[in-house]
C-alpha cells in the first residue's frame, strides 16, 4: 500500500520525483465516460469503517467482469468487506453479482447465485479451472477464501474445502494460471499481512503509524508479513499447495498485493509478478521443473530507478510503444511515482517512468487499479489508474482518477478531466475492471470504491474508432485460453496482447482481448500463442466484431458490435 | 622474592602538576602518601580508593567528552563502585547510559541518586529525559516538573518539559512553557528555532513552520533558519511545498553559502527535479564539507547515474557504502546504494559486478524487513513503549543526518591527554593498593589490582613482576604466566621472574617449558633445592632422564639426602611402573622429615594406582593433616570416597574442593557424574555443564553430560553431546593410532 515516512526524511526526499508536465497531444474530445451506475440498477455500496483506524480496513475491494451464464454479455461481481466493528458484533455484508441483462442494465443475482456471502473480501480472480466451459470465481478475504465452481445452471457452488484452496491468511492478489502447461489452470494467491483481529496494532501508536505528523492506522511495515500460495491444479477438483516446493512460498513475508502472471521473458513459460507493497516487487521465473527463481532484482522490477522499494498496489501489462514486448505498470502509494517499467527483452527491464511522463501527475495520489487499455480505440494502449488515499485524516482522502492517453512516441499525458465528469470527481477508488459491457466496441470500466458505492463508467464515443474483440477458447490448453498471447496486424499498427486471470488492483477484467485499430476497416492477420505452443492465425478479418478463436481451429465465430457498423468480412 | 616498591611518589608529582591545592584529587593523593609513611596502611588504602573513585569518575567525564559512552560507562560503573554514594557521578553514569542510548540503564543510578537528595534538579531532569526516550512521558512529565520546581530558571529543563506534553499532544502547557521562556529570555530566533524543532519533532508541524517563520521574522539571516523552514514545508506537505522549500534553501545558502545542509537539501530537491546539472555541483559541495558523510555520496551516485557518469557513480557508491554500512542508518539507505551501484555496473558493462551488488541489495532490503518487523513484534509483544524517540537537544545539529560536531583540535588534543592522565593515576592507585594487600598476603585481591593496574598502564614500573608474584602466590598459575612473560621480554636477566614463571608452568604441566625456564636457573647456581627438584621433576616427566640425573647430582651436591630427593626418585620410578620402589622412596623421604609435604599424596596417588584404595585415601588424609589447603589431595581423596561408594563423603569433599576452585573440570566432572547417579540430575546437569565448558575437549566429560540431559528429558541435547563425546573418542583414537 505504501511508504510511510515516520521521521525519515530522506525517504521522503528519495521518493519525490517532481517534473515539467509534458506535452500533450490531445485525443478525441468526443469521448467521455459516462457513470451510468444507477440507471444500471448498480446499488452496490462496498462497506467499511469511516475511520480506517485498522489497515485491514482500507485495502479491498475487487471487481470482476466475466460472462457467467455465456450469453455473451459481461456480468459484474463486486466484492465486499467488513470492519473490525462489525465481526465484533457477528454482522455481515454482502458482495454482488450483477447480471448484465444485454440493454444498458443489470440484475442483482446473487442470491440465485449464492455468492453474496465471502465474509472479509477482498480481491477476485476469474478463470475456468475445471474446463468446463464456465467461468468459476476465487475470491480472497482476510480468512478463508473461496473457490466458486459456476454450475452452469446460475449458480454457484462453494467447492473451497474439496478443492483445498481455502489459504486461511490475509489474502490479496489472485490469478489462474497454467504454470506447467498441463491445460489446467493452477492458482497463485498473494498474501498480505499477518493480522489478527483479536490483537489489533493500537492506532497512532509506533513508528509506522504516523503519517506526516499524523496519528494513522498501523502498517503494513513493521507488521508481520503472510507468505505467498502456489495451488496445482490435480485434474480432478482438487489442488495441491506447492508453494514452497515451487520456490514462491515467500518467506520473508513481504506484503503482497496485485498479481499478474505473463512470460516475461518469451521463453514460453508463464511466470508470475507480485507487487509488493513497501517492500521489493518479485518476478518469480519459471524454470519449467516446477519451480521458479526470483529474479525481481535482477530483471529490474523489484524497486525502481532510486532502488527504492515502493507502496506498489496495482499492476497491469501493455505493449504501450508496439515494440511487441509487454511493458509492466504499477500503481503506488502518494509522495511515491506510479511506475512504468519499459521491456528491454529478455526479462530485463527499466523505469521509464519520467521519460514517459506519468510519473509527477501521480506523486499525491495513491494509486490503486490500474490498466493498459485503448479507450479510443486509436491502436495504442492508454493507461487508467484508480486513486484514493488510505487514511481519512488527511484532507487529500479523496482523490480524482487518471487516464494517460498515449502519445504514440513513448510518453503519456493525463487527460482525465476532459473525459467526463467523472474522472473529475474525487472518491476511494480501490479495484477497476475492464471490458466492454454493452459490446459496442468500446472499453468500458467498473470501479469499486472504499467505502462507498460503485461505478459504472461507459465508454462513450471511444468506437469511433473500430476494433475488434477476439474470445479465446482452449483445448489443449485450459477452455478461456488464459496465458494465450495475441498477436492483430491492421495495416502498419502490430499489436500483443495477453489473456491474464487477474491484474489491476485485485481484479478480473475482460477475459476477450480488445484492440483499437483506429480508422483500419480490415484486420490483417490475428496470431495466437496458446499455452500448449499451439499457433491459430486468422487472416482477413472485418473490424467492429467479436471474433471467437478456438486452439486448432482457427476462426470459430464472429459476432458484430451493436450499433456499430462492422466493415470487410462475413455478415453477422 | 619481594615486590617493586611504590610509585605513588611519581604519581604525587603528576597530580601535583595537573591538579590544583583545591582538588579532591590532589588532596586524597597526598593524604595516601602521608598515611603510607606513617604505616596507616589501612587509611592509606582508603585514599587509595578514594583516588581511584576520582580518577574514574574524571576518566568517564573525559570518555563522553570523546563520545566514547562504552568506555565512559565501564569507567563510571568503577567509579560507583569506590563511591557507590557520590550523587555525581552516578549522573554522570547515567548520562553516559543516555548518551549509548541504554536509557532503561540510566534510571537505577538516577534513582539512587534522588534517593540520597531528593532536591538533585539533576537527577530529576535526567530522569524526566530518559522516561521521555522510553516513551513514558507521564514519568517523564512528572520528573522534569519536579526539576523545575528546583530550579525554575533552568532553560533546558523547561524546554524538555514542553517537549514532553507535546509528546502527550497536549499543546496548551507546552506552549504556556514556550511563552514564559520567551518571556524570561526575550523573543530571539535562537528560541524559536528551538521551539519549532520541538513542535516538528512531535508532529506538530503547522505549528512548527509558524515557529521557523517567526525565526525568520526576528532575523532573516539567523543560521539554518531558512533550512528548517524548507525542511518543515517538505515534512508536512510532500511534494506539493517542493518549490518553496527549495526556495527557502536558496535564501539559506545566500547568507550561509558554505552551510552543509542547505546545500544538501537544495541539492535533493534539484535531484527530485530531475535538474541533474544544479544538483550536482551542490551535492559535489556538500561532499567537500562533509568528506566523511555518506549521505551526501549517495545521492551524488543518484545524480551521476542519471547522467550517464557511471564510473563516477561507482565511485561515489562505493564511497557511500564504506563510510557508513550500517543497515539502519538513514532508513535502510545502504542496501539501496548497492541497487545503484549495481544498476552503474551494469551500464558501465561489469554485469558479474553488478549482480553481485543486486543480491547484496536484495539481502538487505530483506533483512531491513526483519528489523522493522522485530522492532514492532517487541513493541506489541512485550507491550514496551517505543523507543525510537527523538530529543532534539537545544543546542545539537540537525537530527536527520549527523553533523560532524566533533571537538576542535585543541579540545581533542586536551581530551586525550586527560585520558592518559587519569589513566596514569588509576593504574597508580591501583598498584599501591595491590601491593598494601600483597603486604598483608591477601595474594588473590592483590594479583585482581595489578591487573587493573596493568590495563590502565601497562608501562608503570615493576607491574609485572608484581602482579605475577602475587598471581603465583595465590596459586593463580595460568594468571601468572602472561605478565612474568612480559617482565621476562622486558627484562631477560630478571632470574627470579624466570623461577616464577618456570614454576608457574610446572603447575600448569607444562614441562617443556618448566624445564627451558628453570635449566636457566639453575646456572646462576641459585641456593633453592626446590628449583633443582622441580626442574628434575620435569625432565623425568618429559623422559629426559640423563638430564634429570645430572640435576640430581646438582641437587645432592647441594642439599645432600634430602626427602625431596627420594621423592624425585619415588617419581621416576613410579613413572616407570615400579611402584613399590616408589613406595621405598616415599617412605624414606617421610623418614628423614615426617611433615615433608606432599610424600603422603604421592603416596595415596600409587595406591589408587594400584587399586588400594583405604590406603590411598588414609595417605590423603595424611596429606591434609598437614597441609589442609592442599586441594589435589582433597580432590584425590573424594575419588576415592565415591569409588567406594561413600558418596555422600565424595560430594561433600568435592564441593569443598570447587569453593576453592572453582574452575576444577575434573571435579565438576566427578561431582556431576556422582550426583547422576545419586538421582540428582538437576545438580548434575549444572556440574556437568560447567565441566563440559571448561574442559570441552574431554569425551567422558560429554558422555556423562549426555547421559544426564537424557535423565532430565532433554532428548536432544542428550544426543547431541553423546555424539559429541562419539567423536572426541573417534578422534584420539586415530590421534593415537594413526
């Protein structure tokens, strides 16, 4: 979450990072997003204590957008917490699941559902872990956490116990992920800290629970850190923690928040990233035996530029300069720069942060969910971050969010405020997802605030540019096709992307993959890399549709945006 | 053999020159010579003392002067020992406890301290300061109050007051306290400065930036003014109050243009700019003014870096992480300099280098986690108070990086030669007093002074001859051998350090150089049969025996039939194996001179040999008749108490031998291994423990102390010694079969 200063000066001095703003090459001034979360029927209100006198009290709530009846519409599930005062008092909240009713509104489910109790939630991941053609839930606490297998029926069934995922710490990050290539997706769970809430760091009191001269809540440095879970997936409902064979048990207990899994390095193996908060991020390095070397320090991405270790909350990756490497971005804490690590290749990589100029804007803010996603669909990723602060005592509590349109030469600038009146308005964001809930071409975003209600924010006028959405299915490998890499020619734009279970800031986006291909009617070539080593390339494709890639298929299916004219291809 | 005589004439002289009439030290120097004359050698012992309490307690002021606390603490530690009553120093000790940061230390002197004056401002006031570094700022409140009332005029107490309610977040008496400061001592900038450091050290920061401005007000050009001011604006705004801050750096600089932390600071702030080319020279200043802090060094590393000067950041890195490695220092700001380092590497194409560097930092980015994370566990487990506060002292440089404040040249030069001086009158004091107690034969307290006296000065005339003699007489043989060394590298002619020491390494079996010794001793032809029979003792143990012979004839010669003689005879043959020969000896020798000592012990030795042992323990008993000190013989004849079966005989025997020595393995060993097996494994343990410590080279004595750790249920300690002992077994037999 973040770098307290205590009386460390120097800290302070070390992490400030001030610059000129850059300049900016403004984007379309017809695209706003607009919070249309009431007239949705969104009444989520995510719950916490007004004081946040507990740091547990300031660190959730995720959000995911997944199809979980395969209608072809992106349901929402927001994830809710307790306070300490409530668990004192047996009371409990209720996360939700919002079924997206495919004409701008949505249903609360979750009863029917039967995922509204979780107790202490924090994050969520999405992913199909028995192949069944339907997306199951993992869903973090503090305490338990747990494993929903979708029925496919509208329901959910709490399958933890069986499954052995449970991992009864503080959890935070989770993501599916298909670490051996087995077609079965494994499980990686960050875990935060060691805490207890029967024996509660006293308020104000001790060397990291002073925040600028004011008394705060306690932590995360200086508190007992909870190690990190590596499940296996055993084919058969269960799995089996490998944490510490594998090699990612962490220890030392550093404090885990986001996760993404990706191969880093192209070696055809998926590995997996851990933002750490204050304390060095890890890049764990799959061998390919079933375990993995640390390399955070090695490949760059453990502190940034200074060595300094930071307050890193969110992650995403992006191929922001079309180099066809992932770039790496995470969100961090305020009087601390939100960090841009440029892909050198073969796993090495450096802070850009400055150079790319989304450093200074975010030094006061505290930066949560994040993502690499092309808003305008102009065929280069752009950048939201979601802020809020942690502590309520200070006046900058609420803070606005930012989206960095990309320049397309390397640098971004902040032009959140000309999107709409949201991004003007100053709240407690925590978890954001991404995907294009009315399927009209262009990303959409759901954020879930601390403390307070939900929003959704539609896109509109980003699909005046075109696009495509492209669904993968595995076989060999597991059924959504996560850890497939992309690969959309349009004409001289060259774009990769990922399948990721997980990023942002304890979220799930959008398993389909967008890319903008701006004003391109007709999409060259789409390459995709399973997990298997499989390659499906689709040539010719028309833009403005969602196209349904199965592994040793090829093309399966194509879909038309709605209200968007689609160009070249075969009729919807 | 007598001792060197007294060098307190010398000392006299040194105090005389040092000291003026009026000094208590002088007086009690002069006043132990004069007793020492007039043969009131127990007056003349109390000075003594009285000079040692002195000197120590100057020596300790000398100490924190030179901010050496660990050396001041053991100084003024000793001084309260031959004062334990004298109210000053027992602040000064615990002052020194403050000043090392032991502040839980400092509280029993203090208390003492109060307890003998109840109207020490002193006392109280260090009280209320060290409460306040424990985070007990009601007890601390409570004590400087006190202070006050006693002396209300007294700027610093008043001032730690107001800190303390700060502490308590109770503004309005803090500032009530700060008024009427500046009410007695006039509004000046010095104070406010100082009130604003009290308010930013306890959090209230908007309250200190108005105290800076005040400052300010009162005099623009006021030192370090307009520093804390920038400093207060980044403490309590961030980034937002950058450019202000800097500014304010740059006003201080105008007045104060060699100022380290202005540049320093304004240097940062240009680096955070990313204004590469202003931070530089400043940071490149700030190194000139401060060579030995690493600090600057560090960021210099940051700035080269970004500017693609990597041999240069190397070399300020490097720089950095020798002058101070510490991992605590400047939260953990080590372990980040070697990322750089390792990052400059990497550009500069040494990449085994630079990984090398990476892990180093990765390490100590992990374990500067642990430390915090233990910090905290101790705060919250033992429910301590926090101890990391900060007592920013009126007149002391800025907290966040250390100013180099050591004295001037003179100053250093003044301390050093108190310290020599002081030294000199403690190792003097120290030397007379051993010798008034060697006088009256108490050898053990005596051989104790003379080493005291030996590390204050180990120079001072005679010392170690004196102090070997007196280690020698108090059977303290290994205690005796390292002085009478260092007389003998002095001093190769000194013969009788020579016999000293020859028959200190008898003692300590060490025959090699017994005989060395003593064979040239025995060419000064000295008159002493001893020396001839200790020497031909040794070479009979060493199988030289043609020399031996030949020492034997010297030894005839000399003293004609003597019982040493047969006992040297009895030796030979016993070693030999002809032990009723040996036997005829002894007896002969008890025949020429029935209370020749030890011809009885030897005498119990060959019987235990032989396995007689009612003989050998009434030739023991024999041998403590007459000389009842002798604790070979006490120790011999509780072996053979407990070999037959008389245990409860053997423990008590062997207890009473361990109270005169205490550091006997063998008869910890014994007494362990007989309490064993009397079921008294808690007693054993303790014995065997100690035997294991102080002969750990010994399989049996592991054994035994296995078998007991398994009868107290300690299972793994039991194996572990066990297989300890399995070794050493294994390892002399191949040392004797090889």
């Amino acid at each position: 979450m973040f770098l307290k200063l205590g009386t460390g000066l120097l800290t302070l001095l070390g992490l400030l990072l001030f610059s000129v703003a850059g300049q900016t090459k403004a984007p379309a001034t017809e695209i706003h997003f607009t919070d249309i979360t009431e007239q949705a029927g969104i009444s989520f209100k995510h719950v916490s204590s007004p004081e946040k006198k507990y740091i547990v009290e300031s660190m959730s709530g995720g959000v995911a957008l997944f199809d979980y009846d395969n209608d072809g519409y992106l349901d929402i599930y927001l994830v809710n917490s307790l306070t300490v005062d409530l668990v004192r008092a047996k009371q409990k909240t209720r996360s939700l699941l919002y079924h997206n009713n495919g004409d701008g509104t949505f249903s609360d489910v979750t009863d029917k559902a039967g995922v509204g109790d979780i107790g202490w939630g924090m994050g969520v991941a999405i992913g199909d872990y028995d192949n069944d053609g339907f997306d199951d839930i993992y869903i973090t606490c503090l305490g338990p956490n747990h494993l929903l297998r979708n029925t496919g029926k509208g329901s959910f069934t709490d399958v933890t116990q069986r499954a052995g995922v449970a991992d009864p710490r503080w959890s935070a990050g989770a993501s599916f992920v298909d670490y051996d290539n087995d077609g079965k997706l494994d499980l990686f769970v960050s875990n935060y800290v060691d805490f207890d809430v029967n024996a509660l760091p006293e308020f104000g009191k001790g060397r990291s629970c002073q925040f600028k001269g004011i008394p705060v809540q306690c932590g995360p440095r200086g508190l007992k850190g909870a190690g990190d879970s590596l499940y296996h997936n055993n084919g058969d409902g269960t799995f089996t923690d490998v944490s510490k064979k594998a090699g990612v048990a962490d220890p030392d207990g550093y404090y885990g928040l986001g996760v993404i899994c990706s191969d880093f390095d192209e070696d055809g193996l998926v590995d997996i990233f851990v933002a750490n908060d204050s304390t060095p991020n890890f890049l764990y390095h799959n061998n390919g035996d079933g375990t993995f070397k640390e390399i955070g320090f090695a490949s760059g991405t453990a502190v940034n530029e200074n060595g300094s270790e930071q307050g890193s909350m969110g992650v995403t990756l992006g191929d922001y300069d079309h180099d066809q490497k992932l770039d790496l971005f995470i969100s961090n804490f305020d009087d601390d720069y939100n960090t841009l690590y440029h892909n050198d290749g073969k796993g090495s990589y450096t802070d850009v942060s400055y150079a790319a100029k989304i450093a200074a804007v975010s030094l006061p803010y505290v930066g949560w969910g994040a993502k690499f996603f092309d808003y305008d669909n102009d065929g280069w990723v752009d950048l939201l971050v979601v802020n809020g602060h942690v502590y309520p005592q200070l006046p900058t509590y609420r803070q606005r969010n930012f989206v960095h349109h990309n320049n397309q030469d390397g640098t971004f600038t902040e032009v959140g405020a000309q999107l709409g009146a949201s991004f003007a308005e100053k709240r407690t964001g925590r978890g954001a997802a991404f995907g294009d809930l009315d399927n009209d071409g262009d990303v959409d975003v759901v954020i879930n605030n601390l403390d307070g209600p939900a929003q959704v924010l539609r896109n509109d006028g980003g699909n005046v540019n075109n696009s495509i959405l492209i669904k993968t299915i595995g076989v060999k490998s597991n059924s959504d096709g996560i850890g497939a890499r992309v690969k959309v020619v349009a004409g001289s734009l060259t774009q990769i992307d990922e399948v990721h279970s997980g990023d942002s800031y304890l979220s799930q986006s959008d398993l389909r993959l967008h890319f903008g291909v701006e004003k391109a009617t007709k999409i060259d070539l789409v390459e995709v890399h399973w997990p298997s080593g499989a390659v499906d390339k689709v040539a010719g494709v028309g833009v403005n549709r969602i196209l349904t890639i199965k592994e040793g298929q090829g093309e399966v299916a194509q879909k038309n945006f709605k209200n968007v004219v689609p160009t070249v291809g075969k009729p919807n | 053999m007598r001792y060197f005589p007294s060098t307190f004439f010398s000392l006299l002289l040194l105090v005389s020159v040092f000291q003026s009439p009026q000094d208590s030290l002088r007086q009690h120097s002069e006043a132990a010579e004069a007793q020492r004359r007039a043969g009131e050698l127990a007056a003349a012992e109390r000075e003594y003392t009285a000079v040692l309490a002195e000197g120590y307690g100057k020596l300790g002021k000398v100490y924190s002067a030179e901010k050496k606390y660990q050396q001041a603490i053991e100084v003024l530690e000793s001084a309260t020992l031959y004062r334990p009553d004298s109210q000053e120093t027992l602040i000064d000790l615990a002052i020194a406890y403050f000043d090392a940061e032991q502040y839980e230390k400092a509280l029993p002197p203090l208390r003492r301290a109060v307890s003998a004056n109840p109207q020490s401002a002193g006392a109280h006031h260090m009280l209320g300061k060290s409460y306040f570094m424990l985070g007990d700022f009601a007890s601390s409140t409570a004590e400087l109050q006190t202070a006050l009332k006693i002396t209300p005029n007294d700027y610093d107490i008043a001032y730690t007051l107001g800190l303390a309610y700060l502490k308590q977040r109770q503004f309005a008496p803090a500032k009530q306290i700060y008024q009427s400061m500046l009410n007695q001592f006039g509004d000046r900038p010095q104070l406010r400065i100082v009130f604003g450091r009290a308010y930013r050290e306890t959090g209230f920061l908007a309250e200190a930036l108005e105290e800076f401005k005040k400052a300010v007000a009162l005099d623009p050009h006021f030192p370090r003014a307009h520093y804390y001011l920038g400093l207060t604006y980044l403490l309590k705004d961030g980034a937002a109050r950058l450019p202000d801050a800097g500014q304010e750096f740059k006003i201080e600089l105008e007045s104060h243009p060699e100022e380290f932390f202005a540049n320093y600071y304004l240097g940062i702030v240009y680096l955070i700019d990313r204004k590469w080319d202003l931070a530089i020279p400043l940071l490149e200043k700030a190194v000139r003014i401060q060579p030995a802090n690493s600090d600057p060094y560090f960021h210099l590393g940051q700035a080269y870096q970004a500017t693609g000067r990597y041999p240069e950041a190397i070399e300020v890195l490097r720089k950095s992480i020798a002058l101070n490695p510490e991992l605590s220092h400047n939260d953990y700001q080590v372990a980040t300099a070697h990322y750089r380092l390792g990052q400059s590497l990497i550009k500069n194409g040494q990449r085994e280098a630079a990984d090398k560097e990476l892990q180093q930092a990765a390490e100590l980015k992990s374990k500067s986690l642990k430390r915090d994370k233990e910090e905290n566990e101790l705060l919250n487990v033992a429910n301590l108070r926090e101890q990391n506060n900060k007592l920013p002292e009126m007149g002391a440089s800025e907290g966040v990086i250390a100013e180099s404040n050591s004295p001037d040249v003179r100053t250093a030069a003044d301390l050093q030669n108190g310290e020599l001086y002081y030294s000199k009158v403690i190792a003097t004091a120290h030397n007379e007093i051993a010798l008034l107690r060697a006088d009256r034969a108490d050898f053990k307290s005596a051989t104790e002074h003379f080493a005291l006296a030996a590390r204050w000065d180990s120079q001072l005339q005679g010392l170690n001859f004196n102090w070997g003699l007196a280690a020698f007489k108090a059977e303290m043989y290994k205690d005796a051998t390292s002085p009478l060394e260092k007389e003998l590298l002095a001093n190769s002619e000194n013969i009788q350090a020579k016999q000293l020491l020859g028959l200190s390494y008898f003692m300590l079996e060490n025959y090699a150089k017994t005989s060395e010794l003593l064979s040239d001793v025995i060419a000064a032809k000295p008159a002493n049969v001893g020396v001839y029979y200790t020497l031909a003792l040794s070479l009979i143990k060493e199988g030289k025996k043609e020399s031996a012979d030949r020492v034997i004839q010297q030894m005839v010669v000399l003293g004609g039939n003597t019982p040493e003689l047969h006992i040297l005879f009895a030796q030979a043959y016993e070693g030999e194996g002809e032990t009723s020969k040996a036997l005829e000896e002894l007896q002969l020798a008890l025949s020429l001179n029935s209370k020749t000592l030890m011809v009885h012990y030897y005498s119990g030795l060959v019987y235990v040999k032989l396995g007689k042992l009612a003989e050998a323990a009434k030739e023991f008993e024999s041998e403590l008749t007459l000389n009842p000190g002798n604790v070979q013989a006490k120790y011999n004849l509780g072996f053979v108490m407990l070999a037959e079966q008389n245990t409860a005989a053997g423990i008590k025997l062997l207890r009473e031998v361990l109270q005169v020595k205490p550091d006997f393995a063998d008869a910890h060993y014994e007494l362990g291994k007989a309490l064993l097996q009397k079921g008294d494994i808690k007693d054993a343990v303790a014995d065997l423990e100690l035997a294991v410590k102080l002969a750990p080279e010994k399989p049996y004595v592991h054994y035994q102390l296995g078998r007991a750790y398994l009868a107290a249920g300690r299972k793994t300690e039991g194996e572990i010694h066990l297989e300890i002992s399995r070794q050493l077994k294994a390892k002399e037999r191949l040392q004797t079969n090889p």
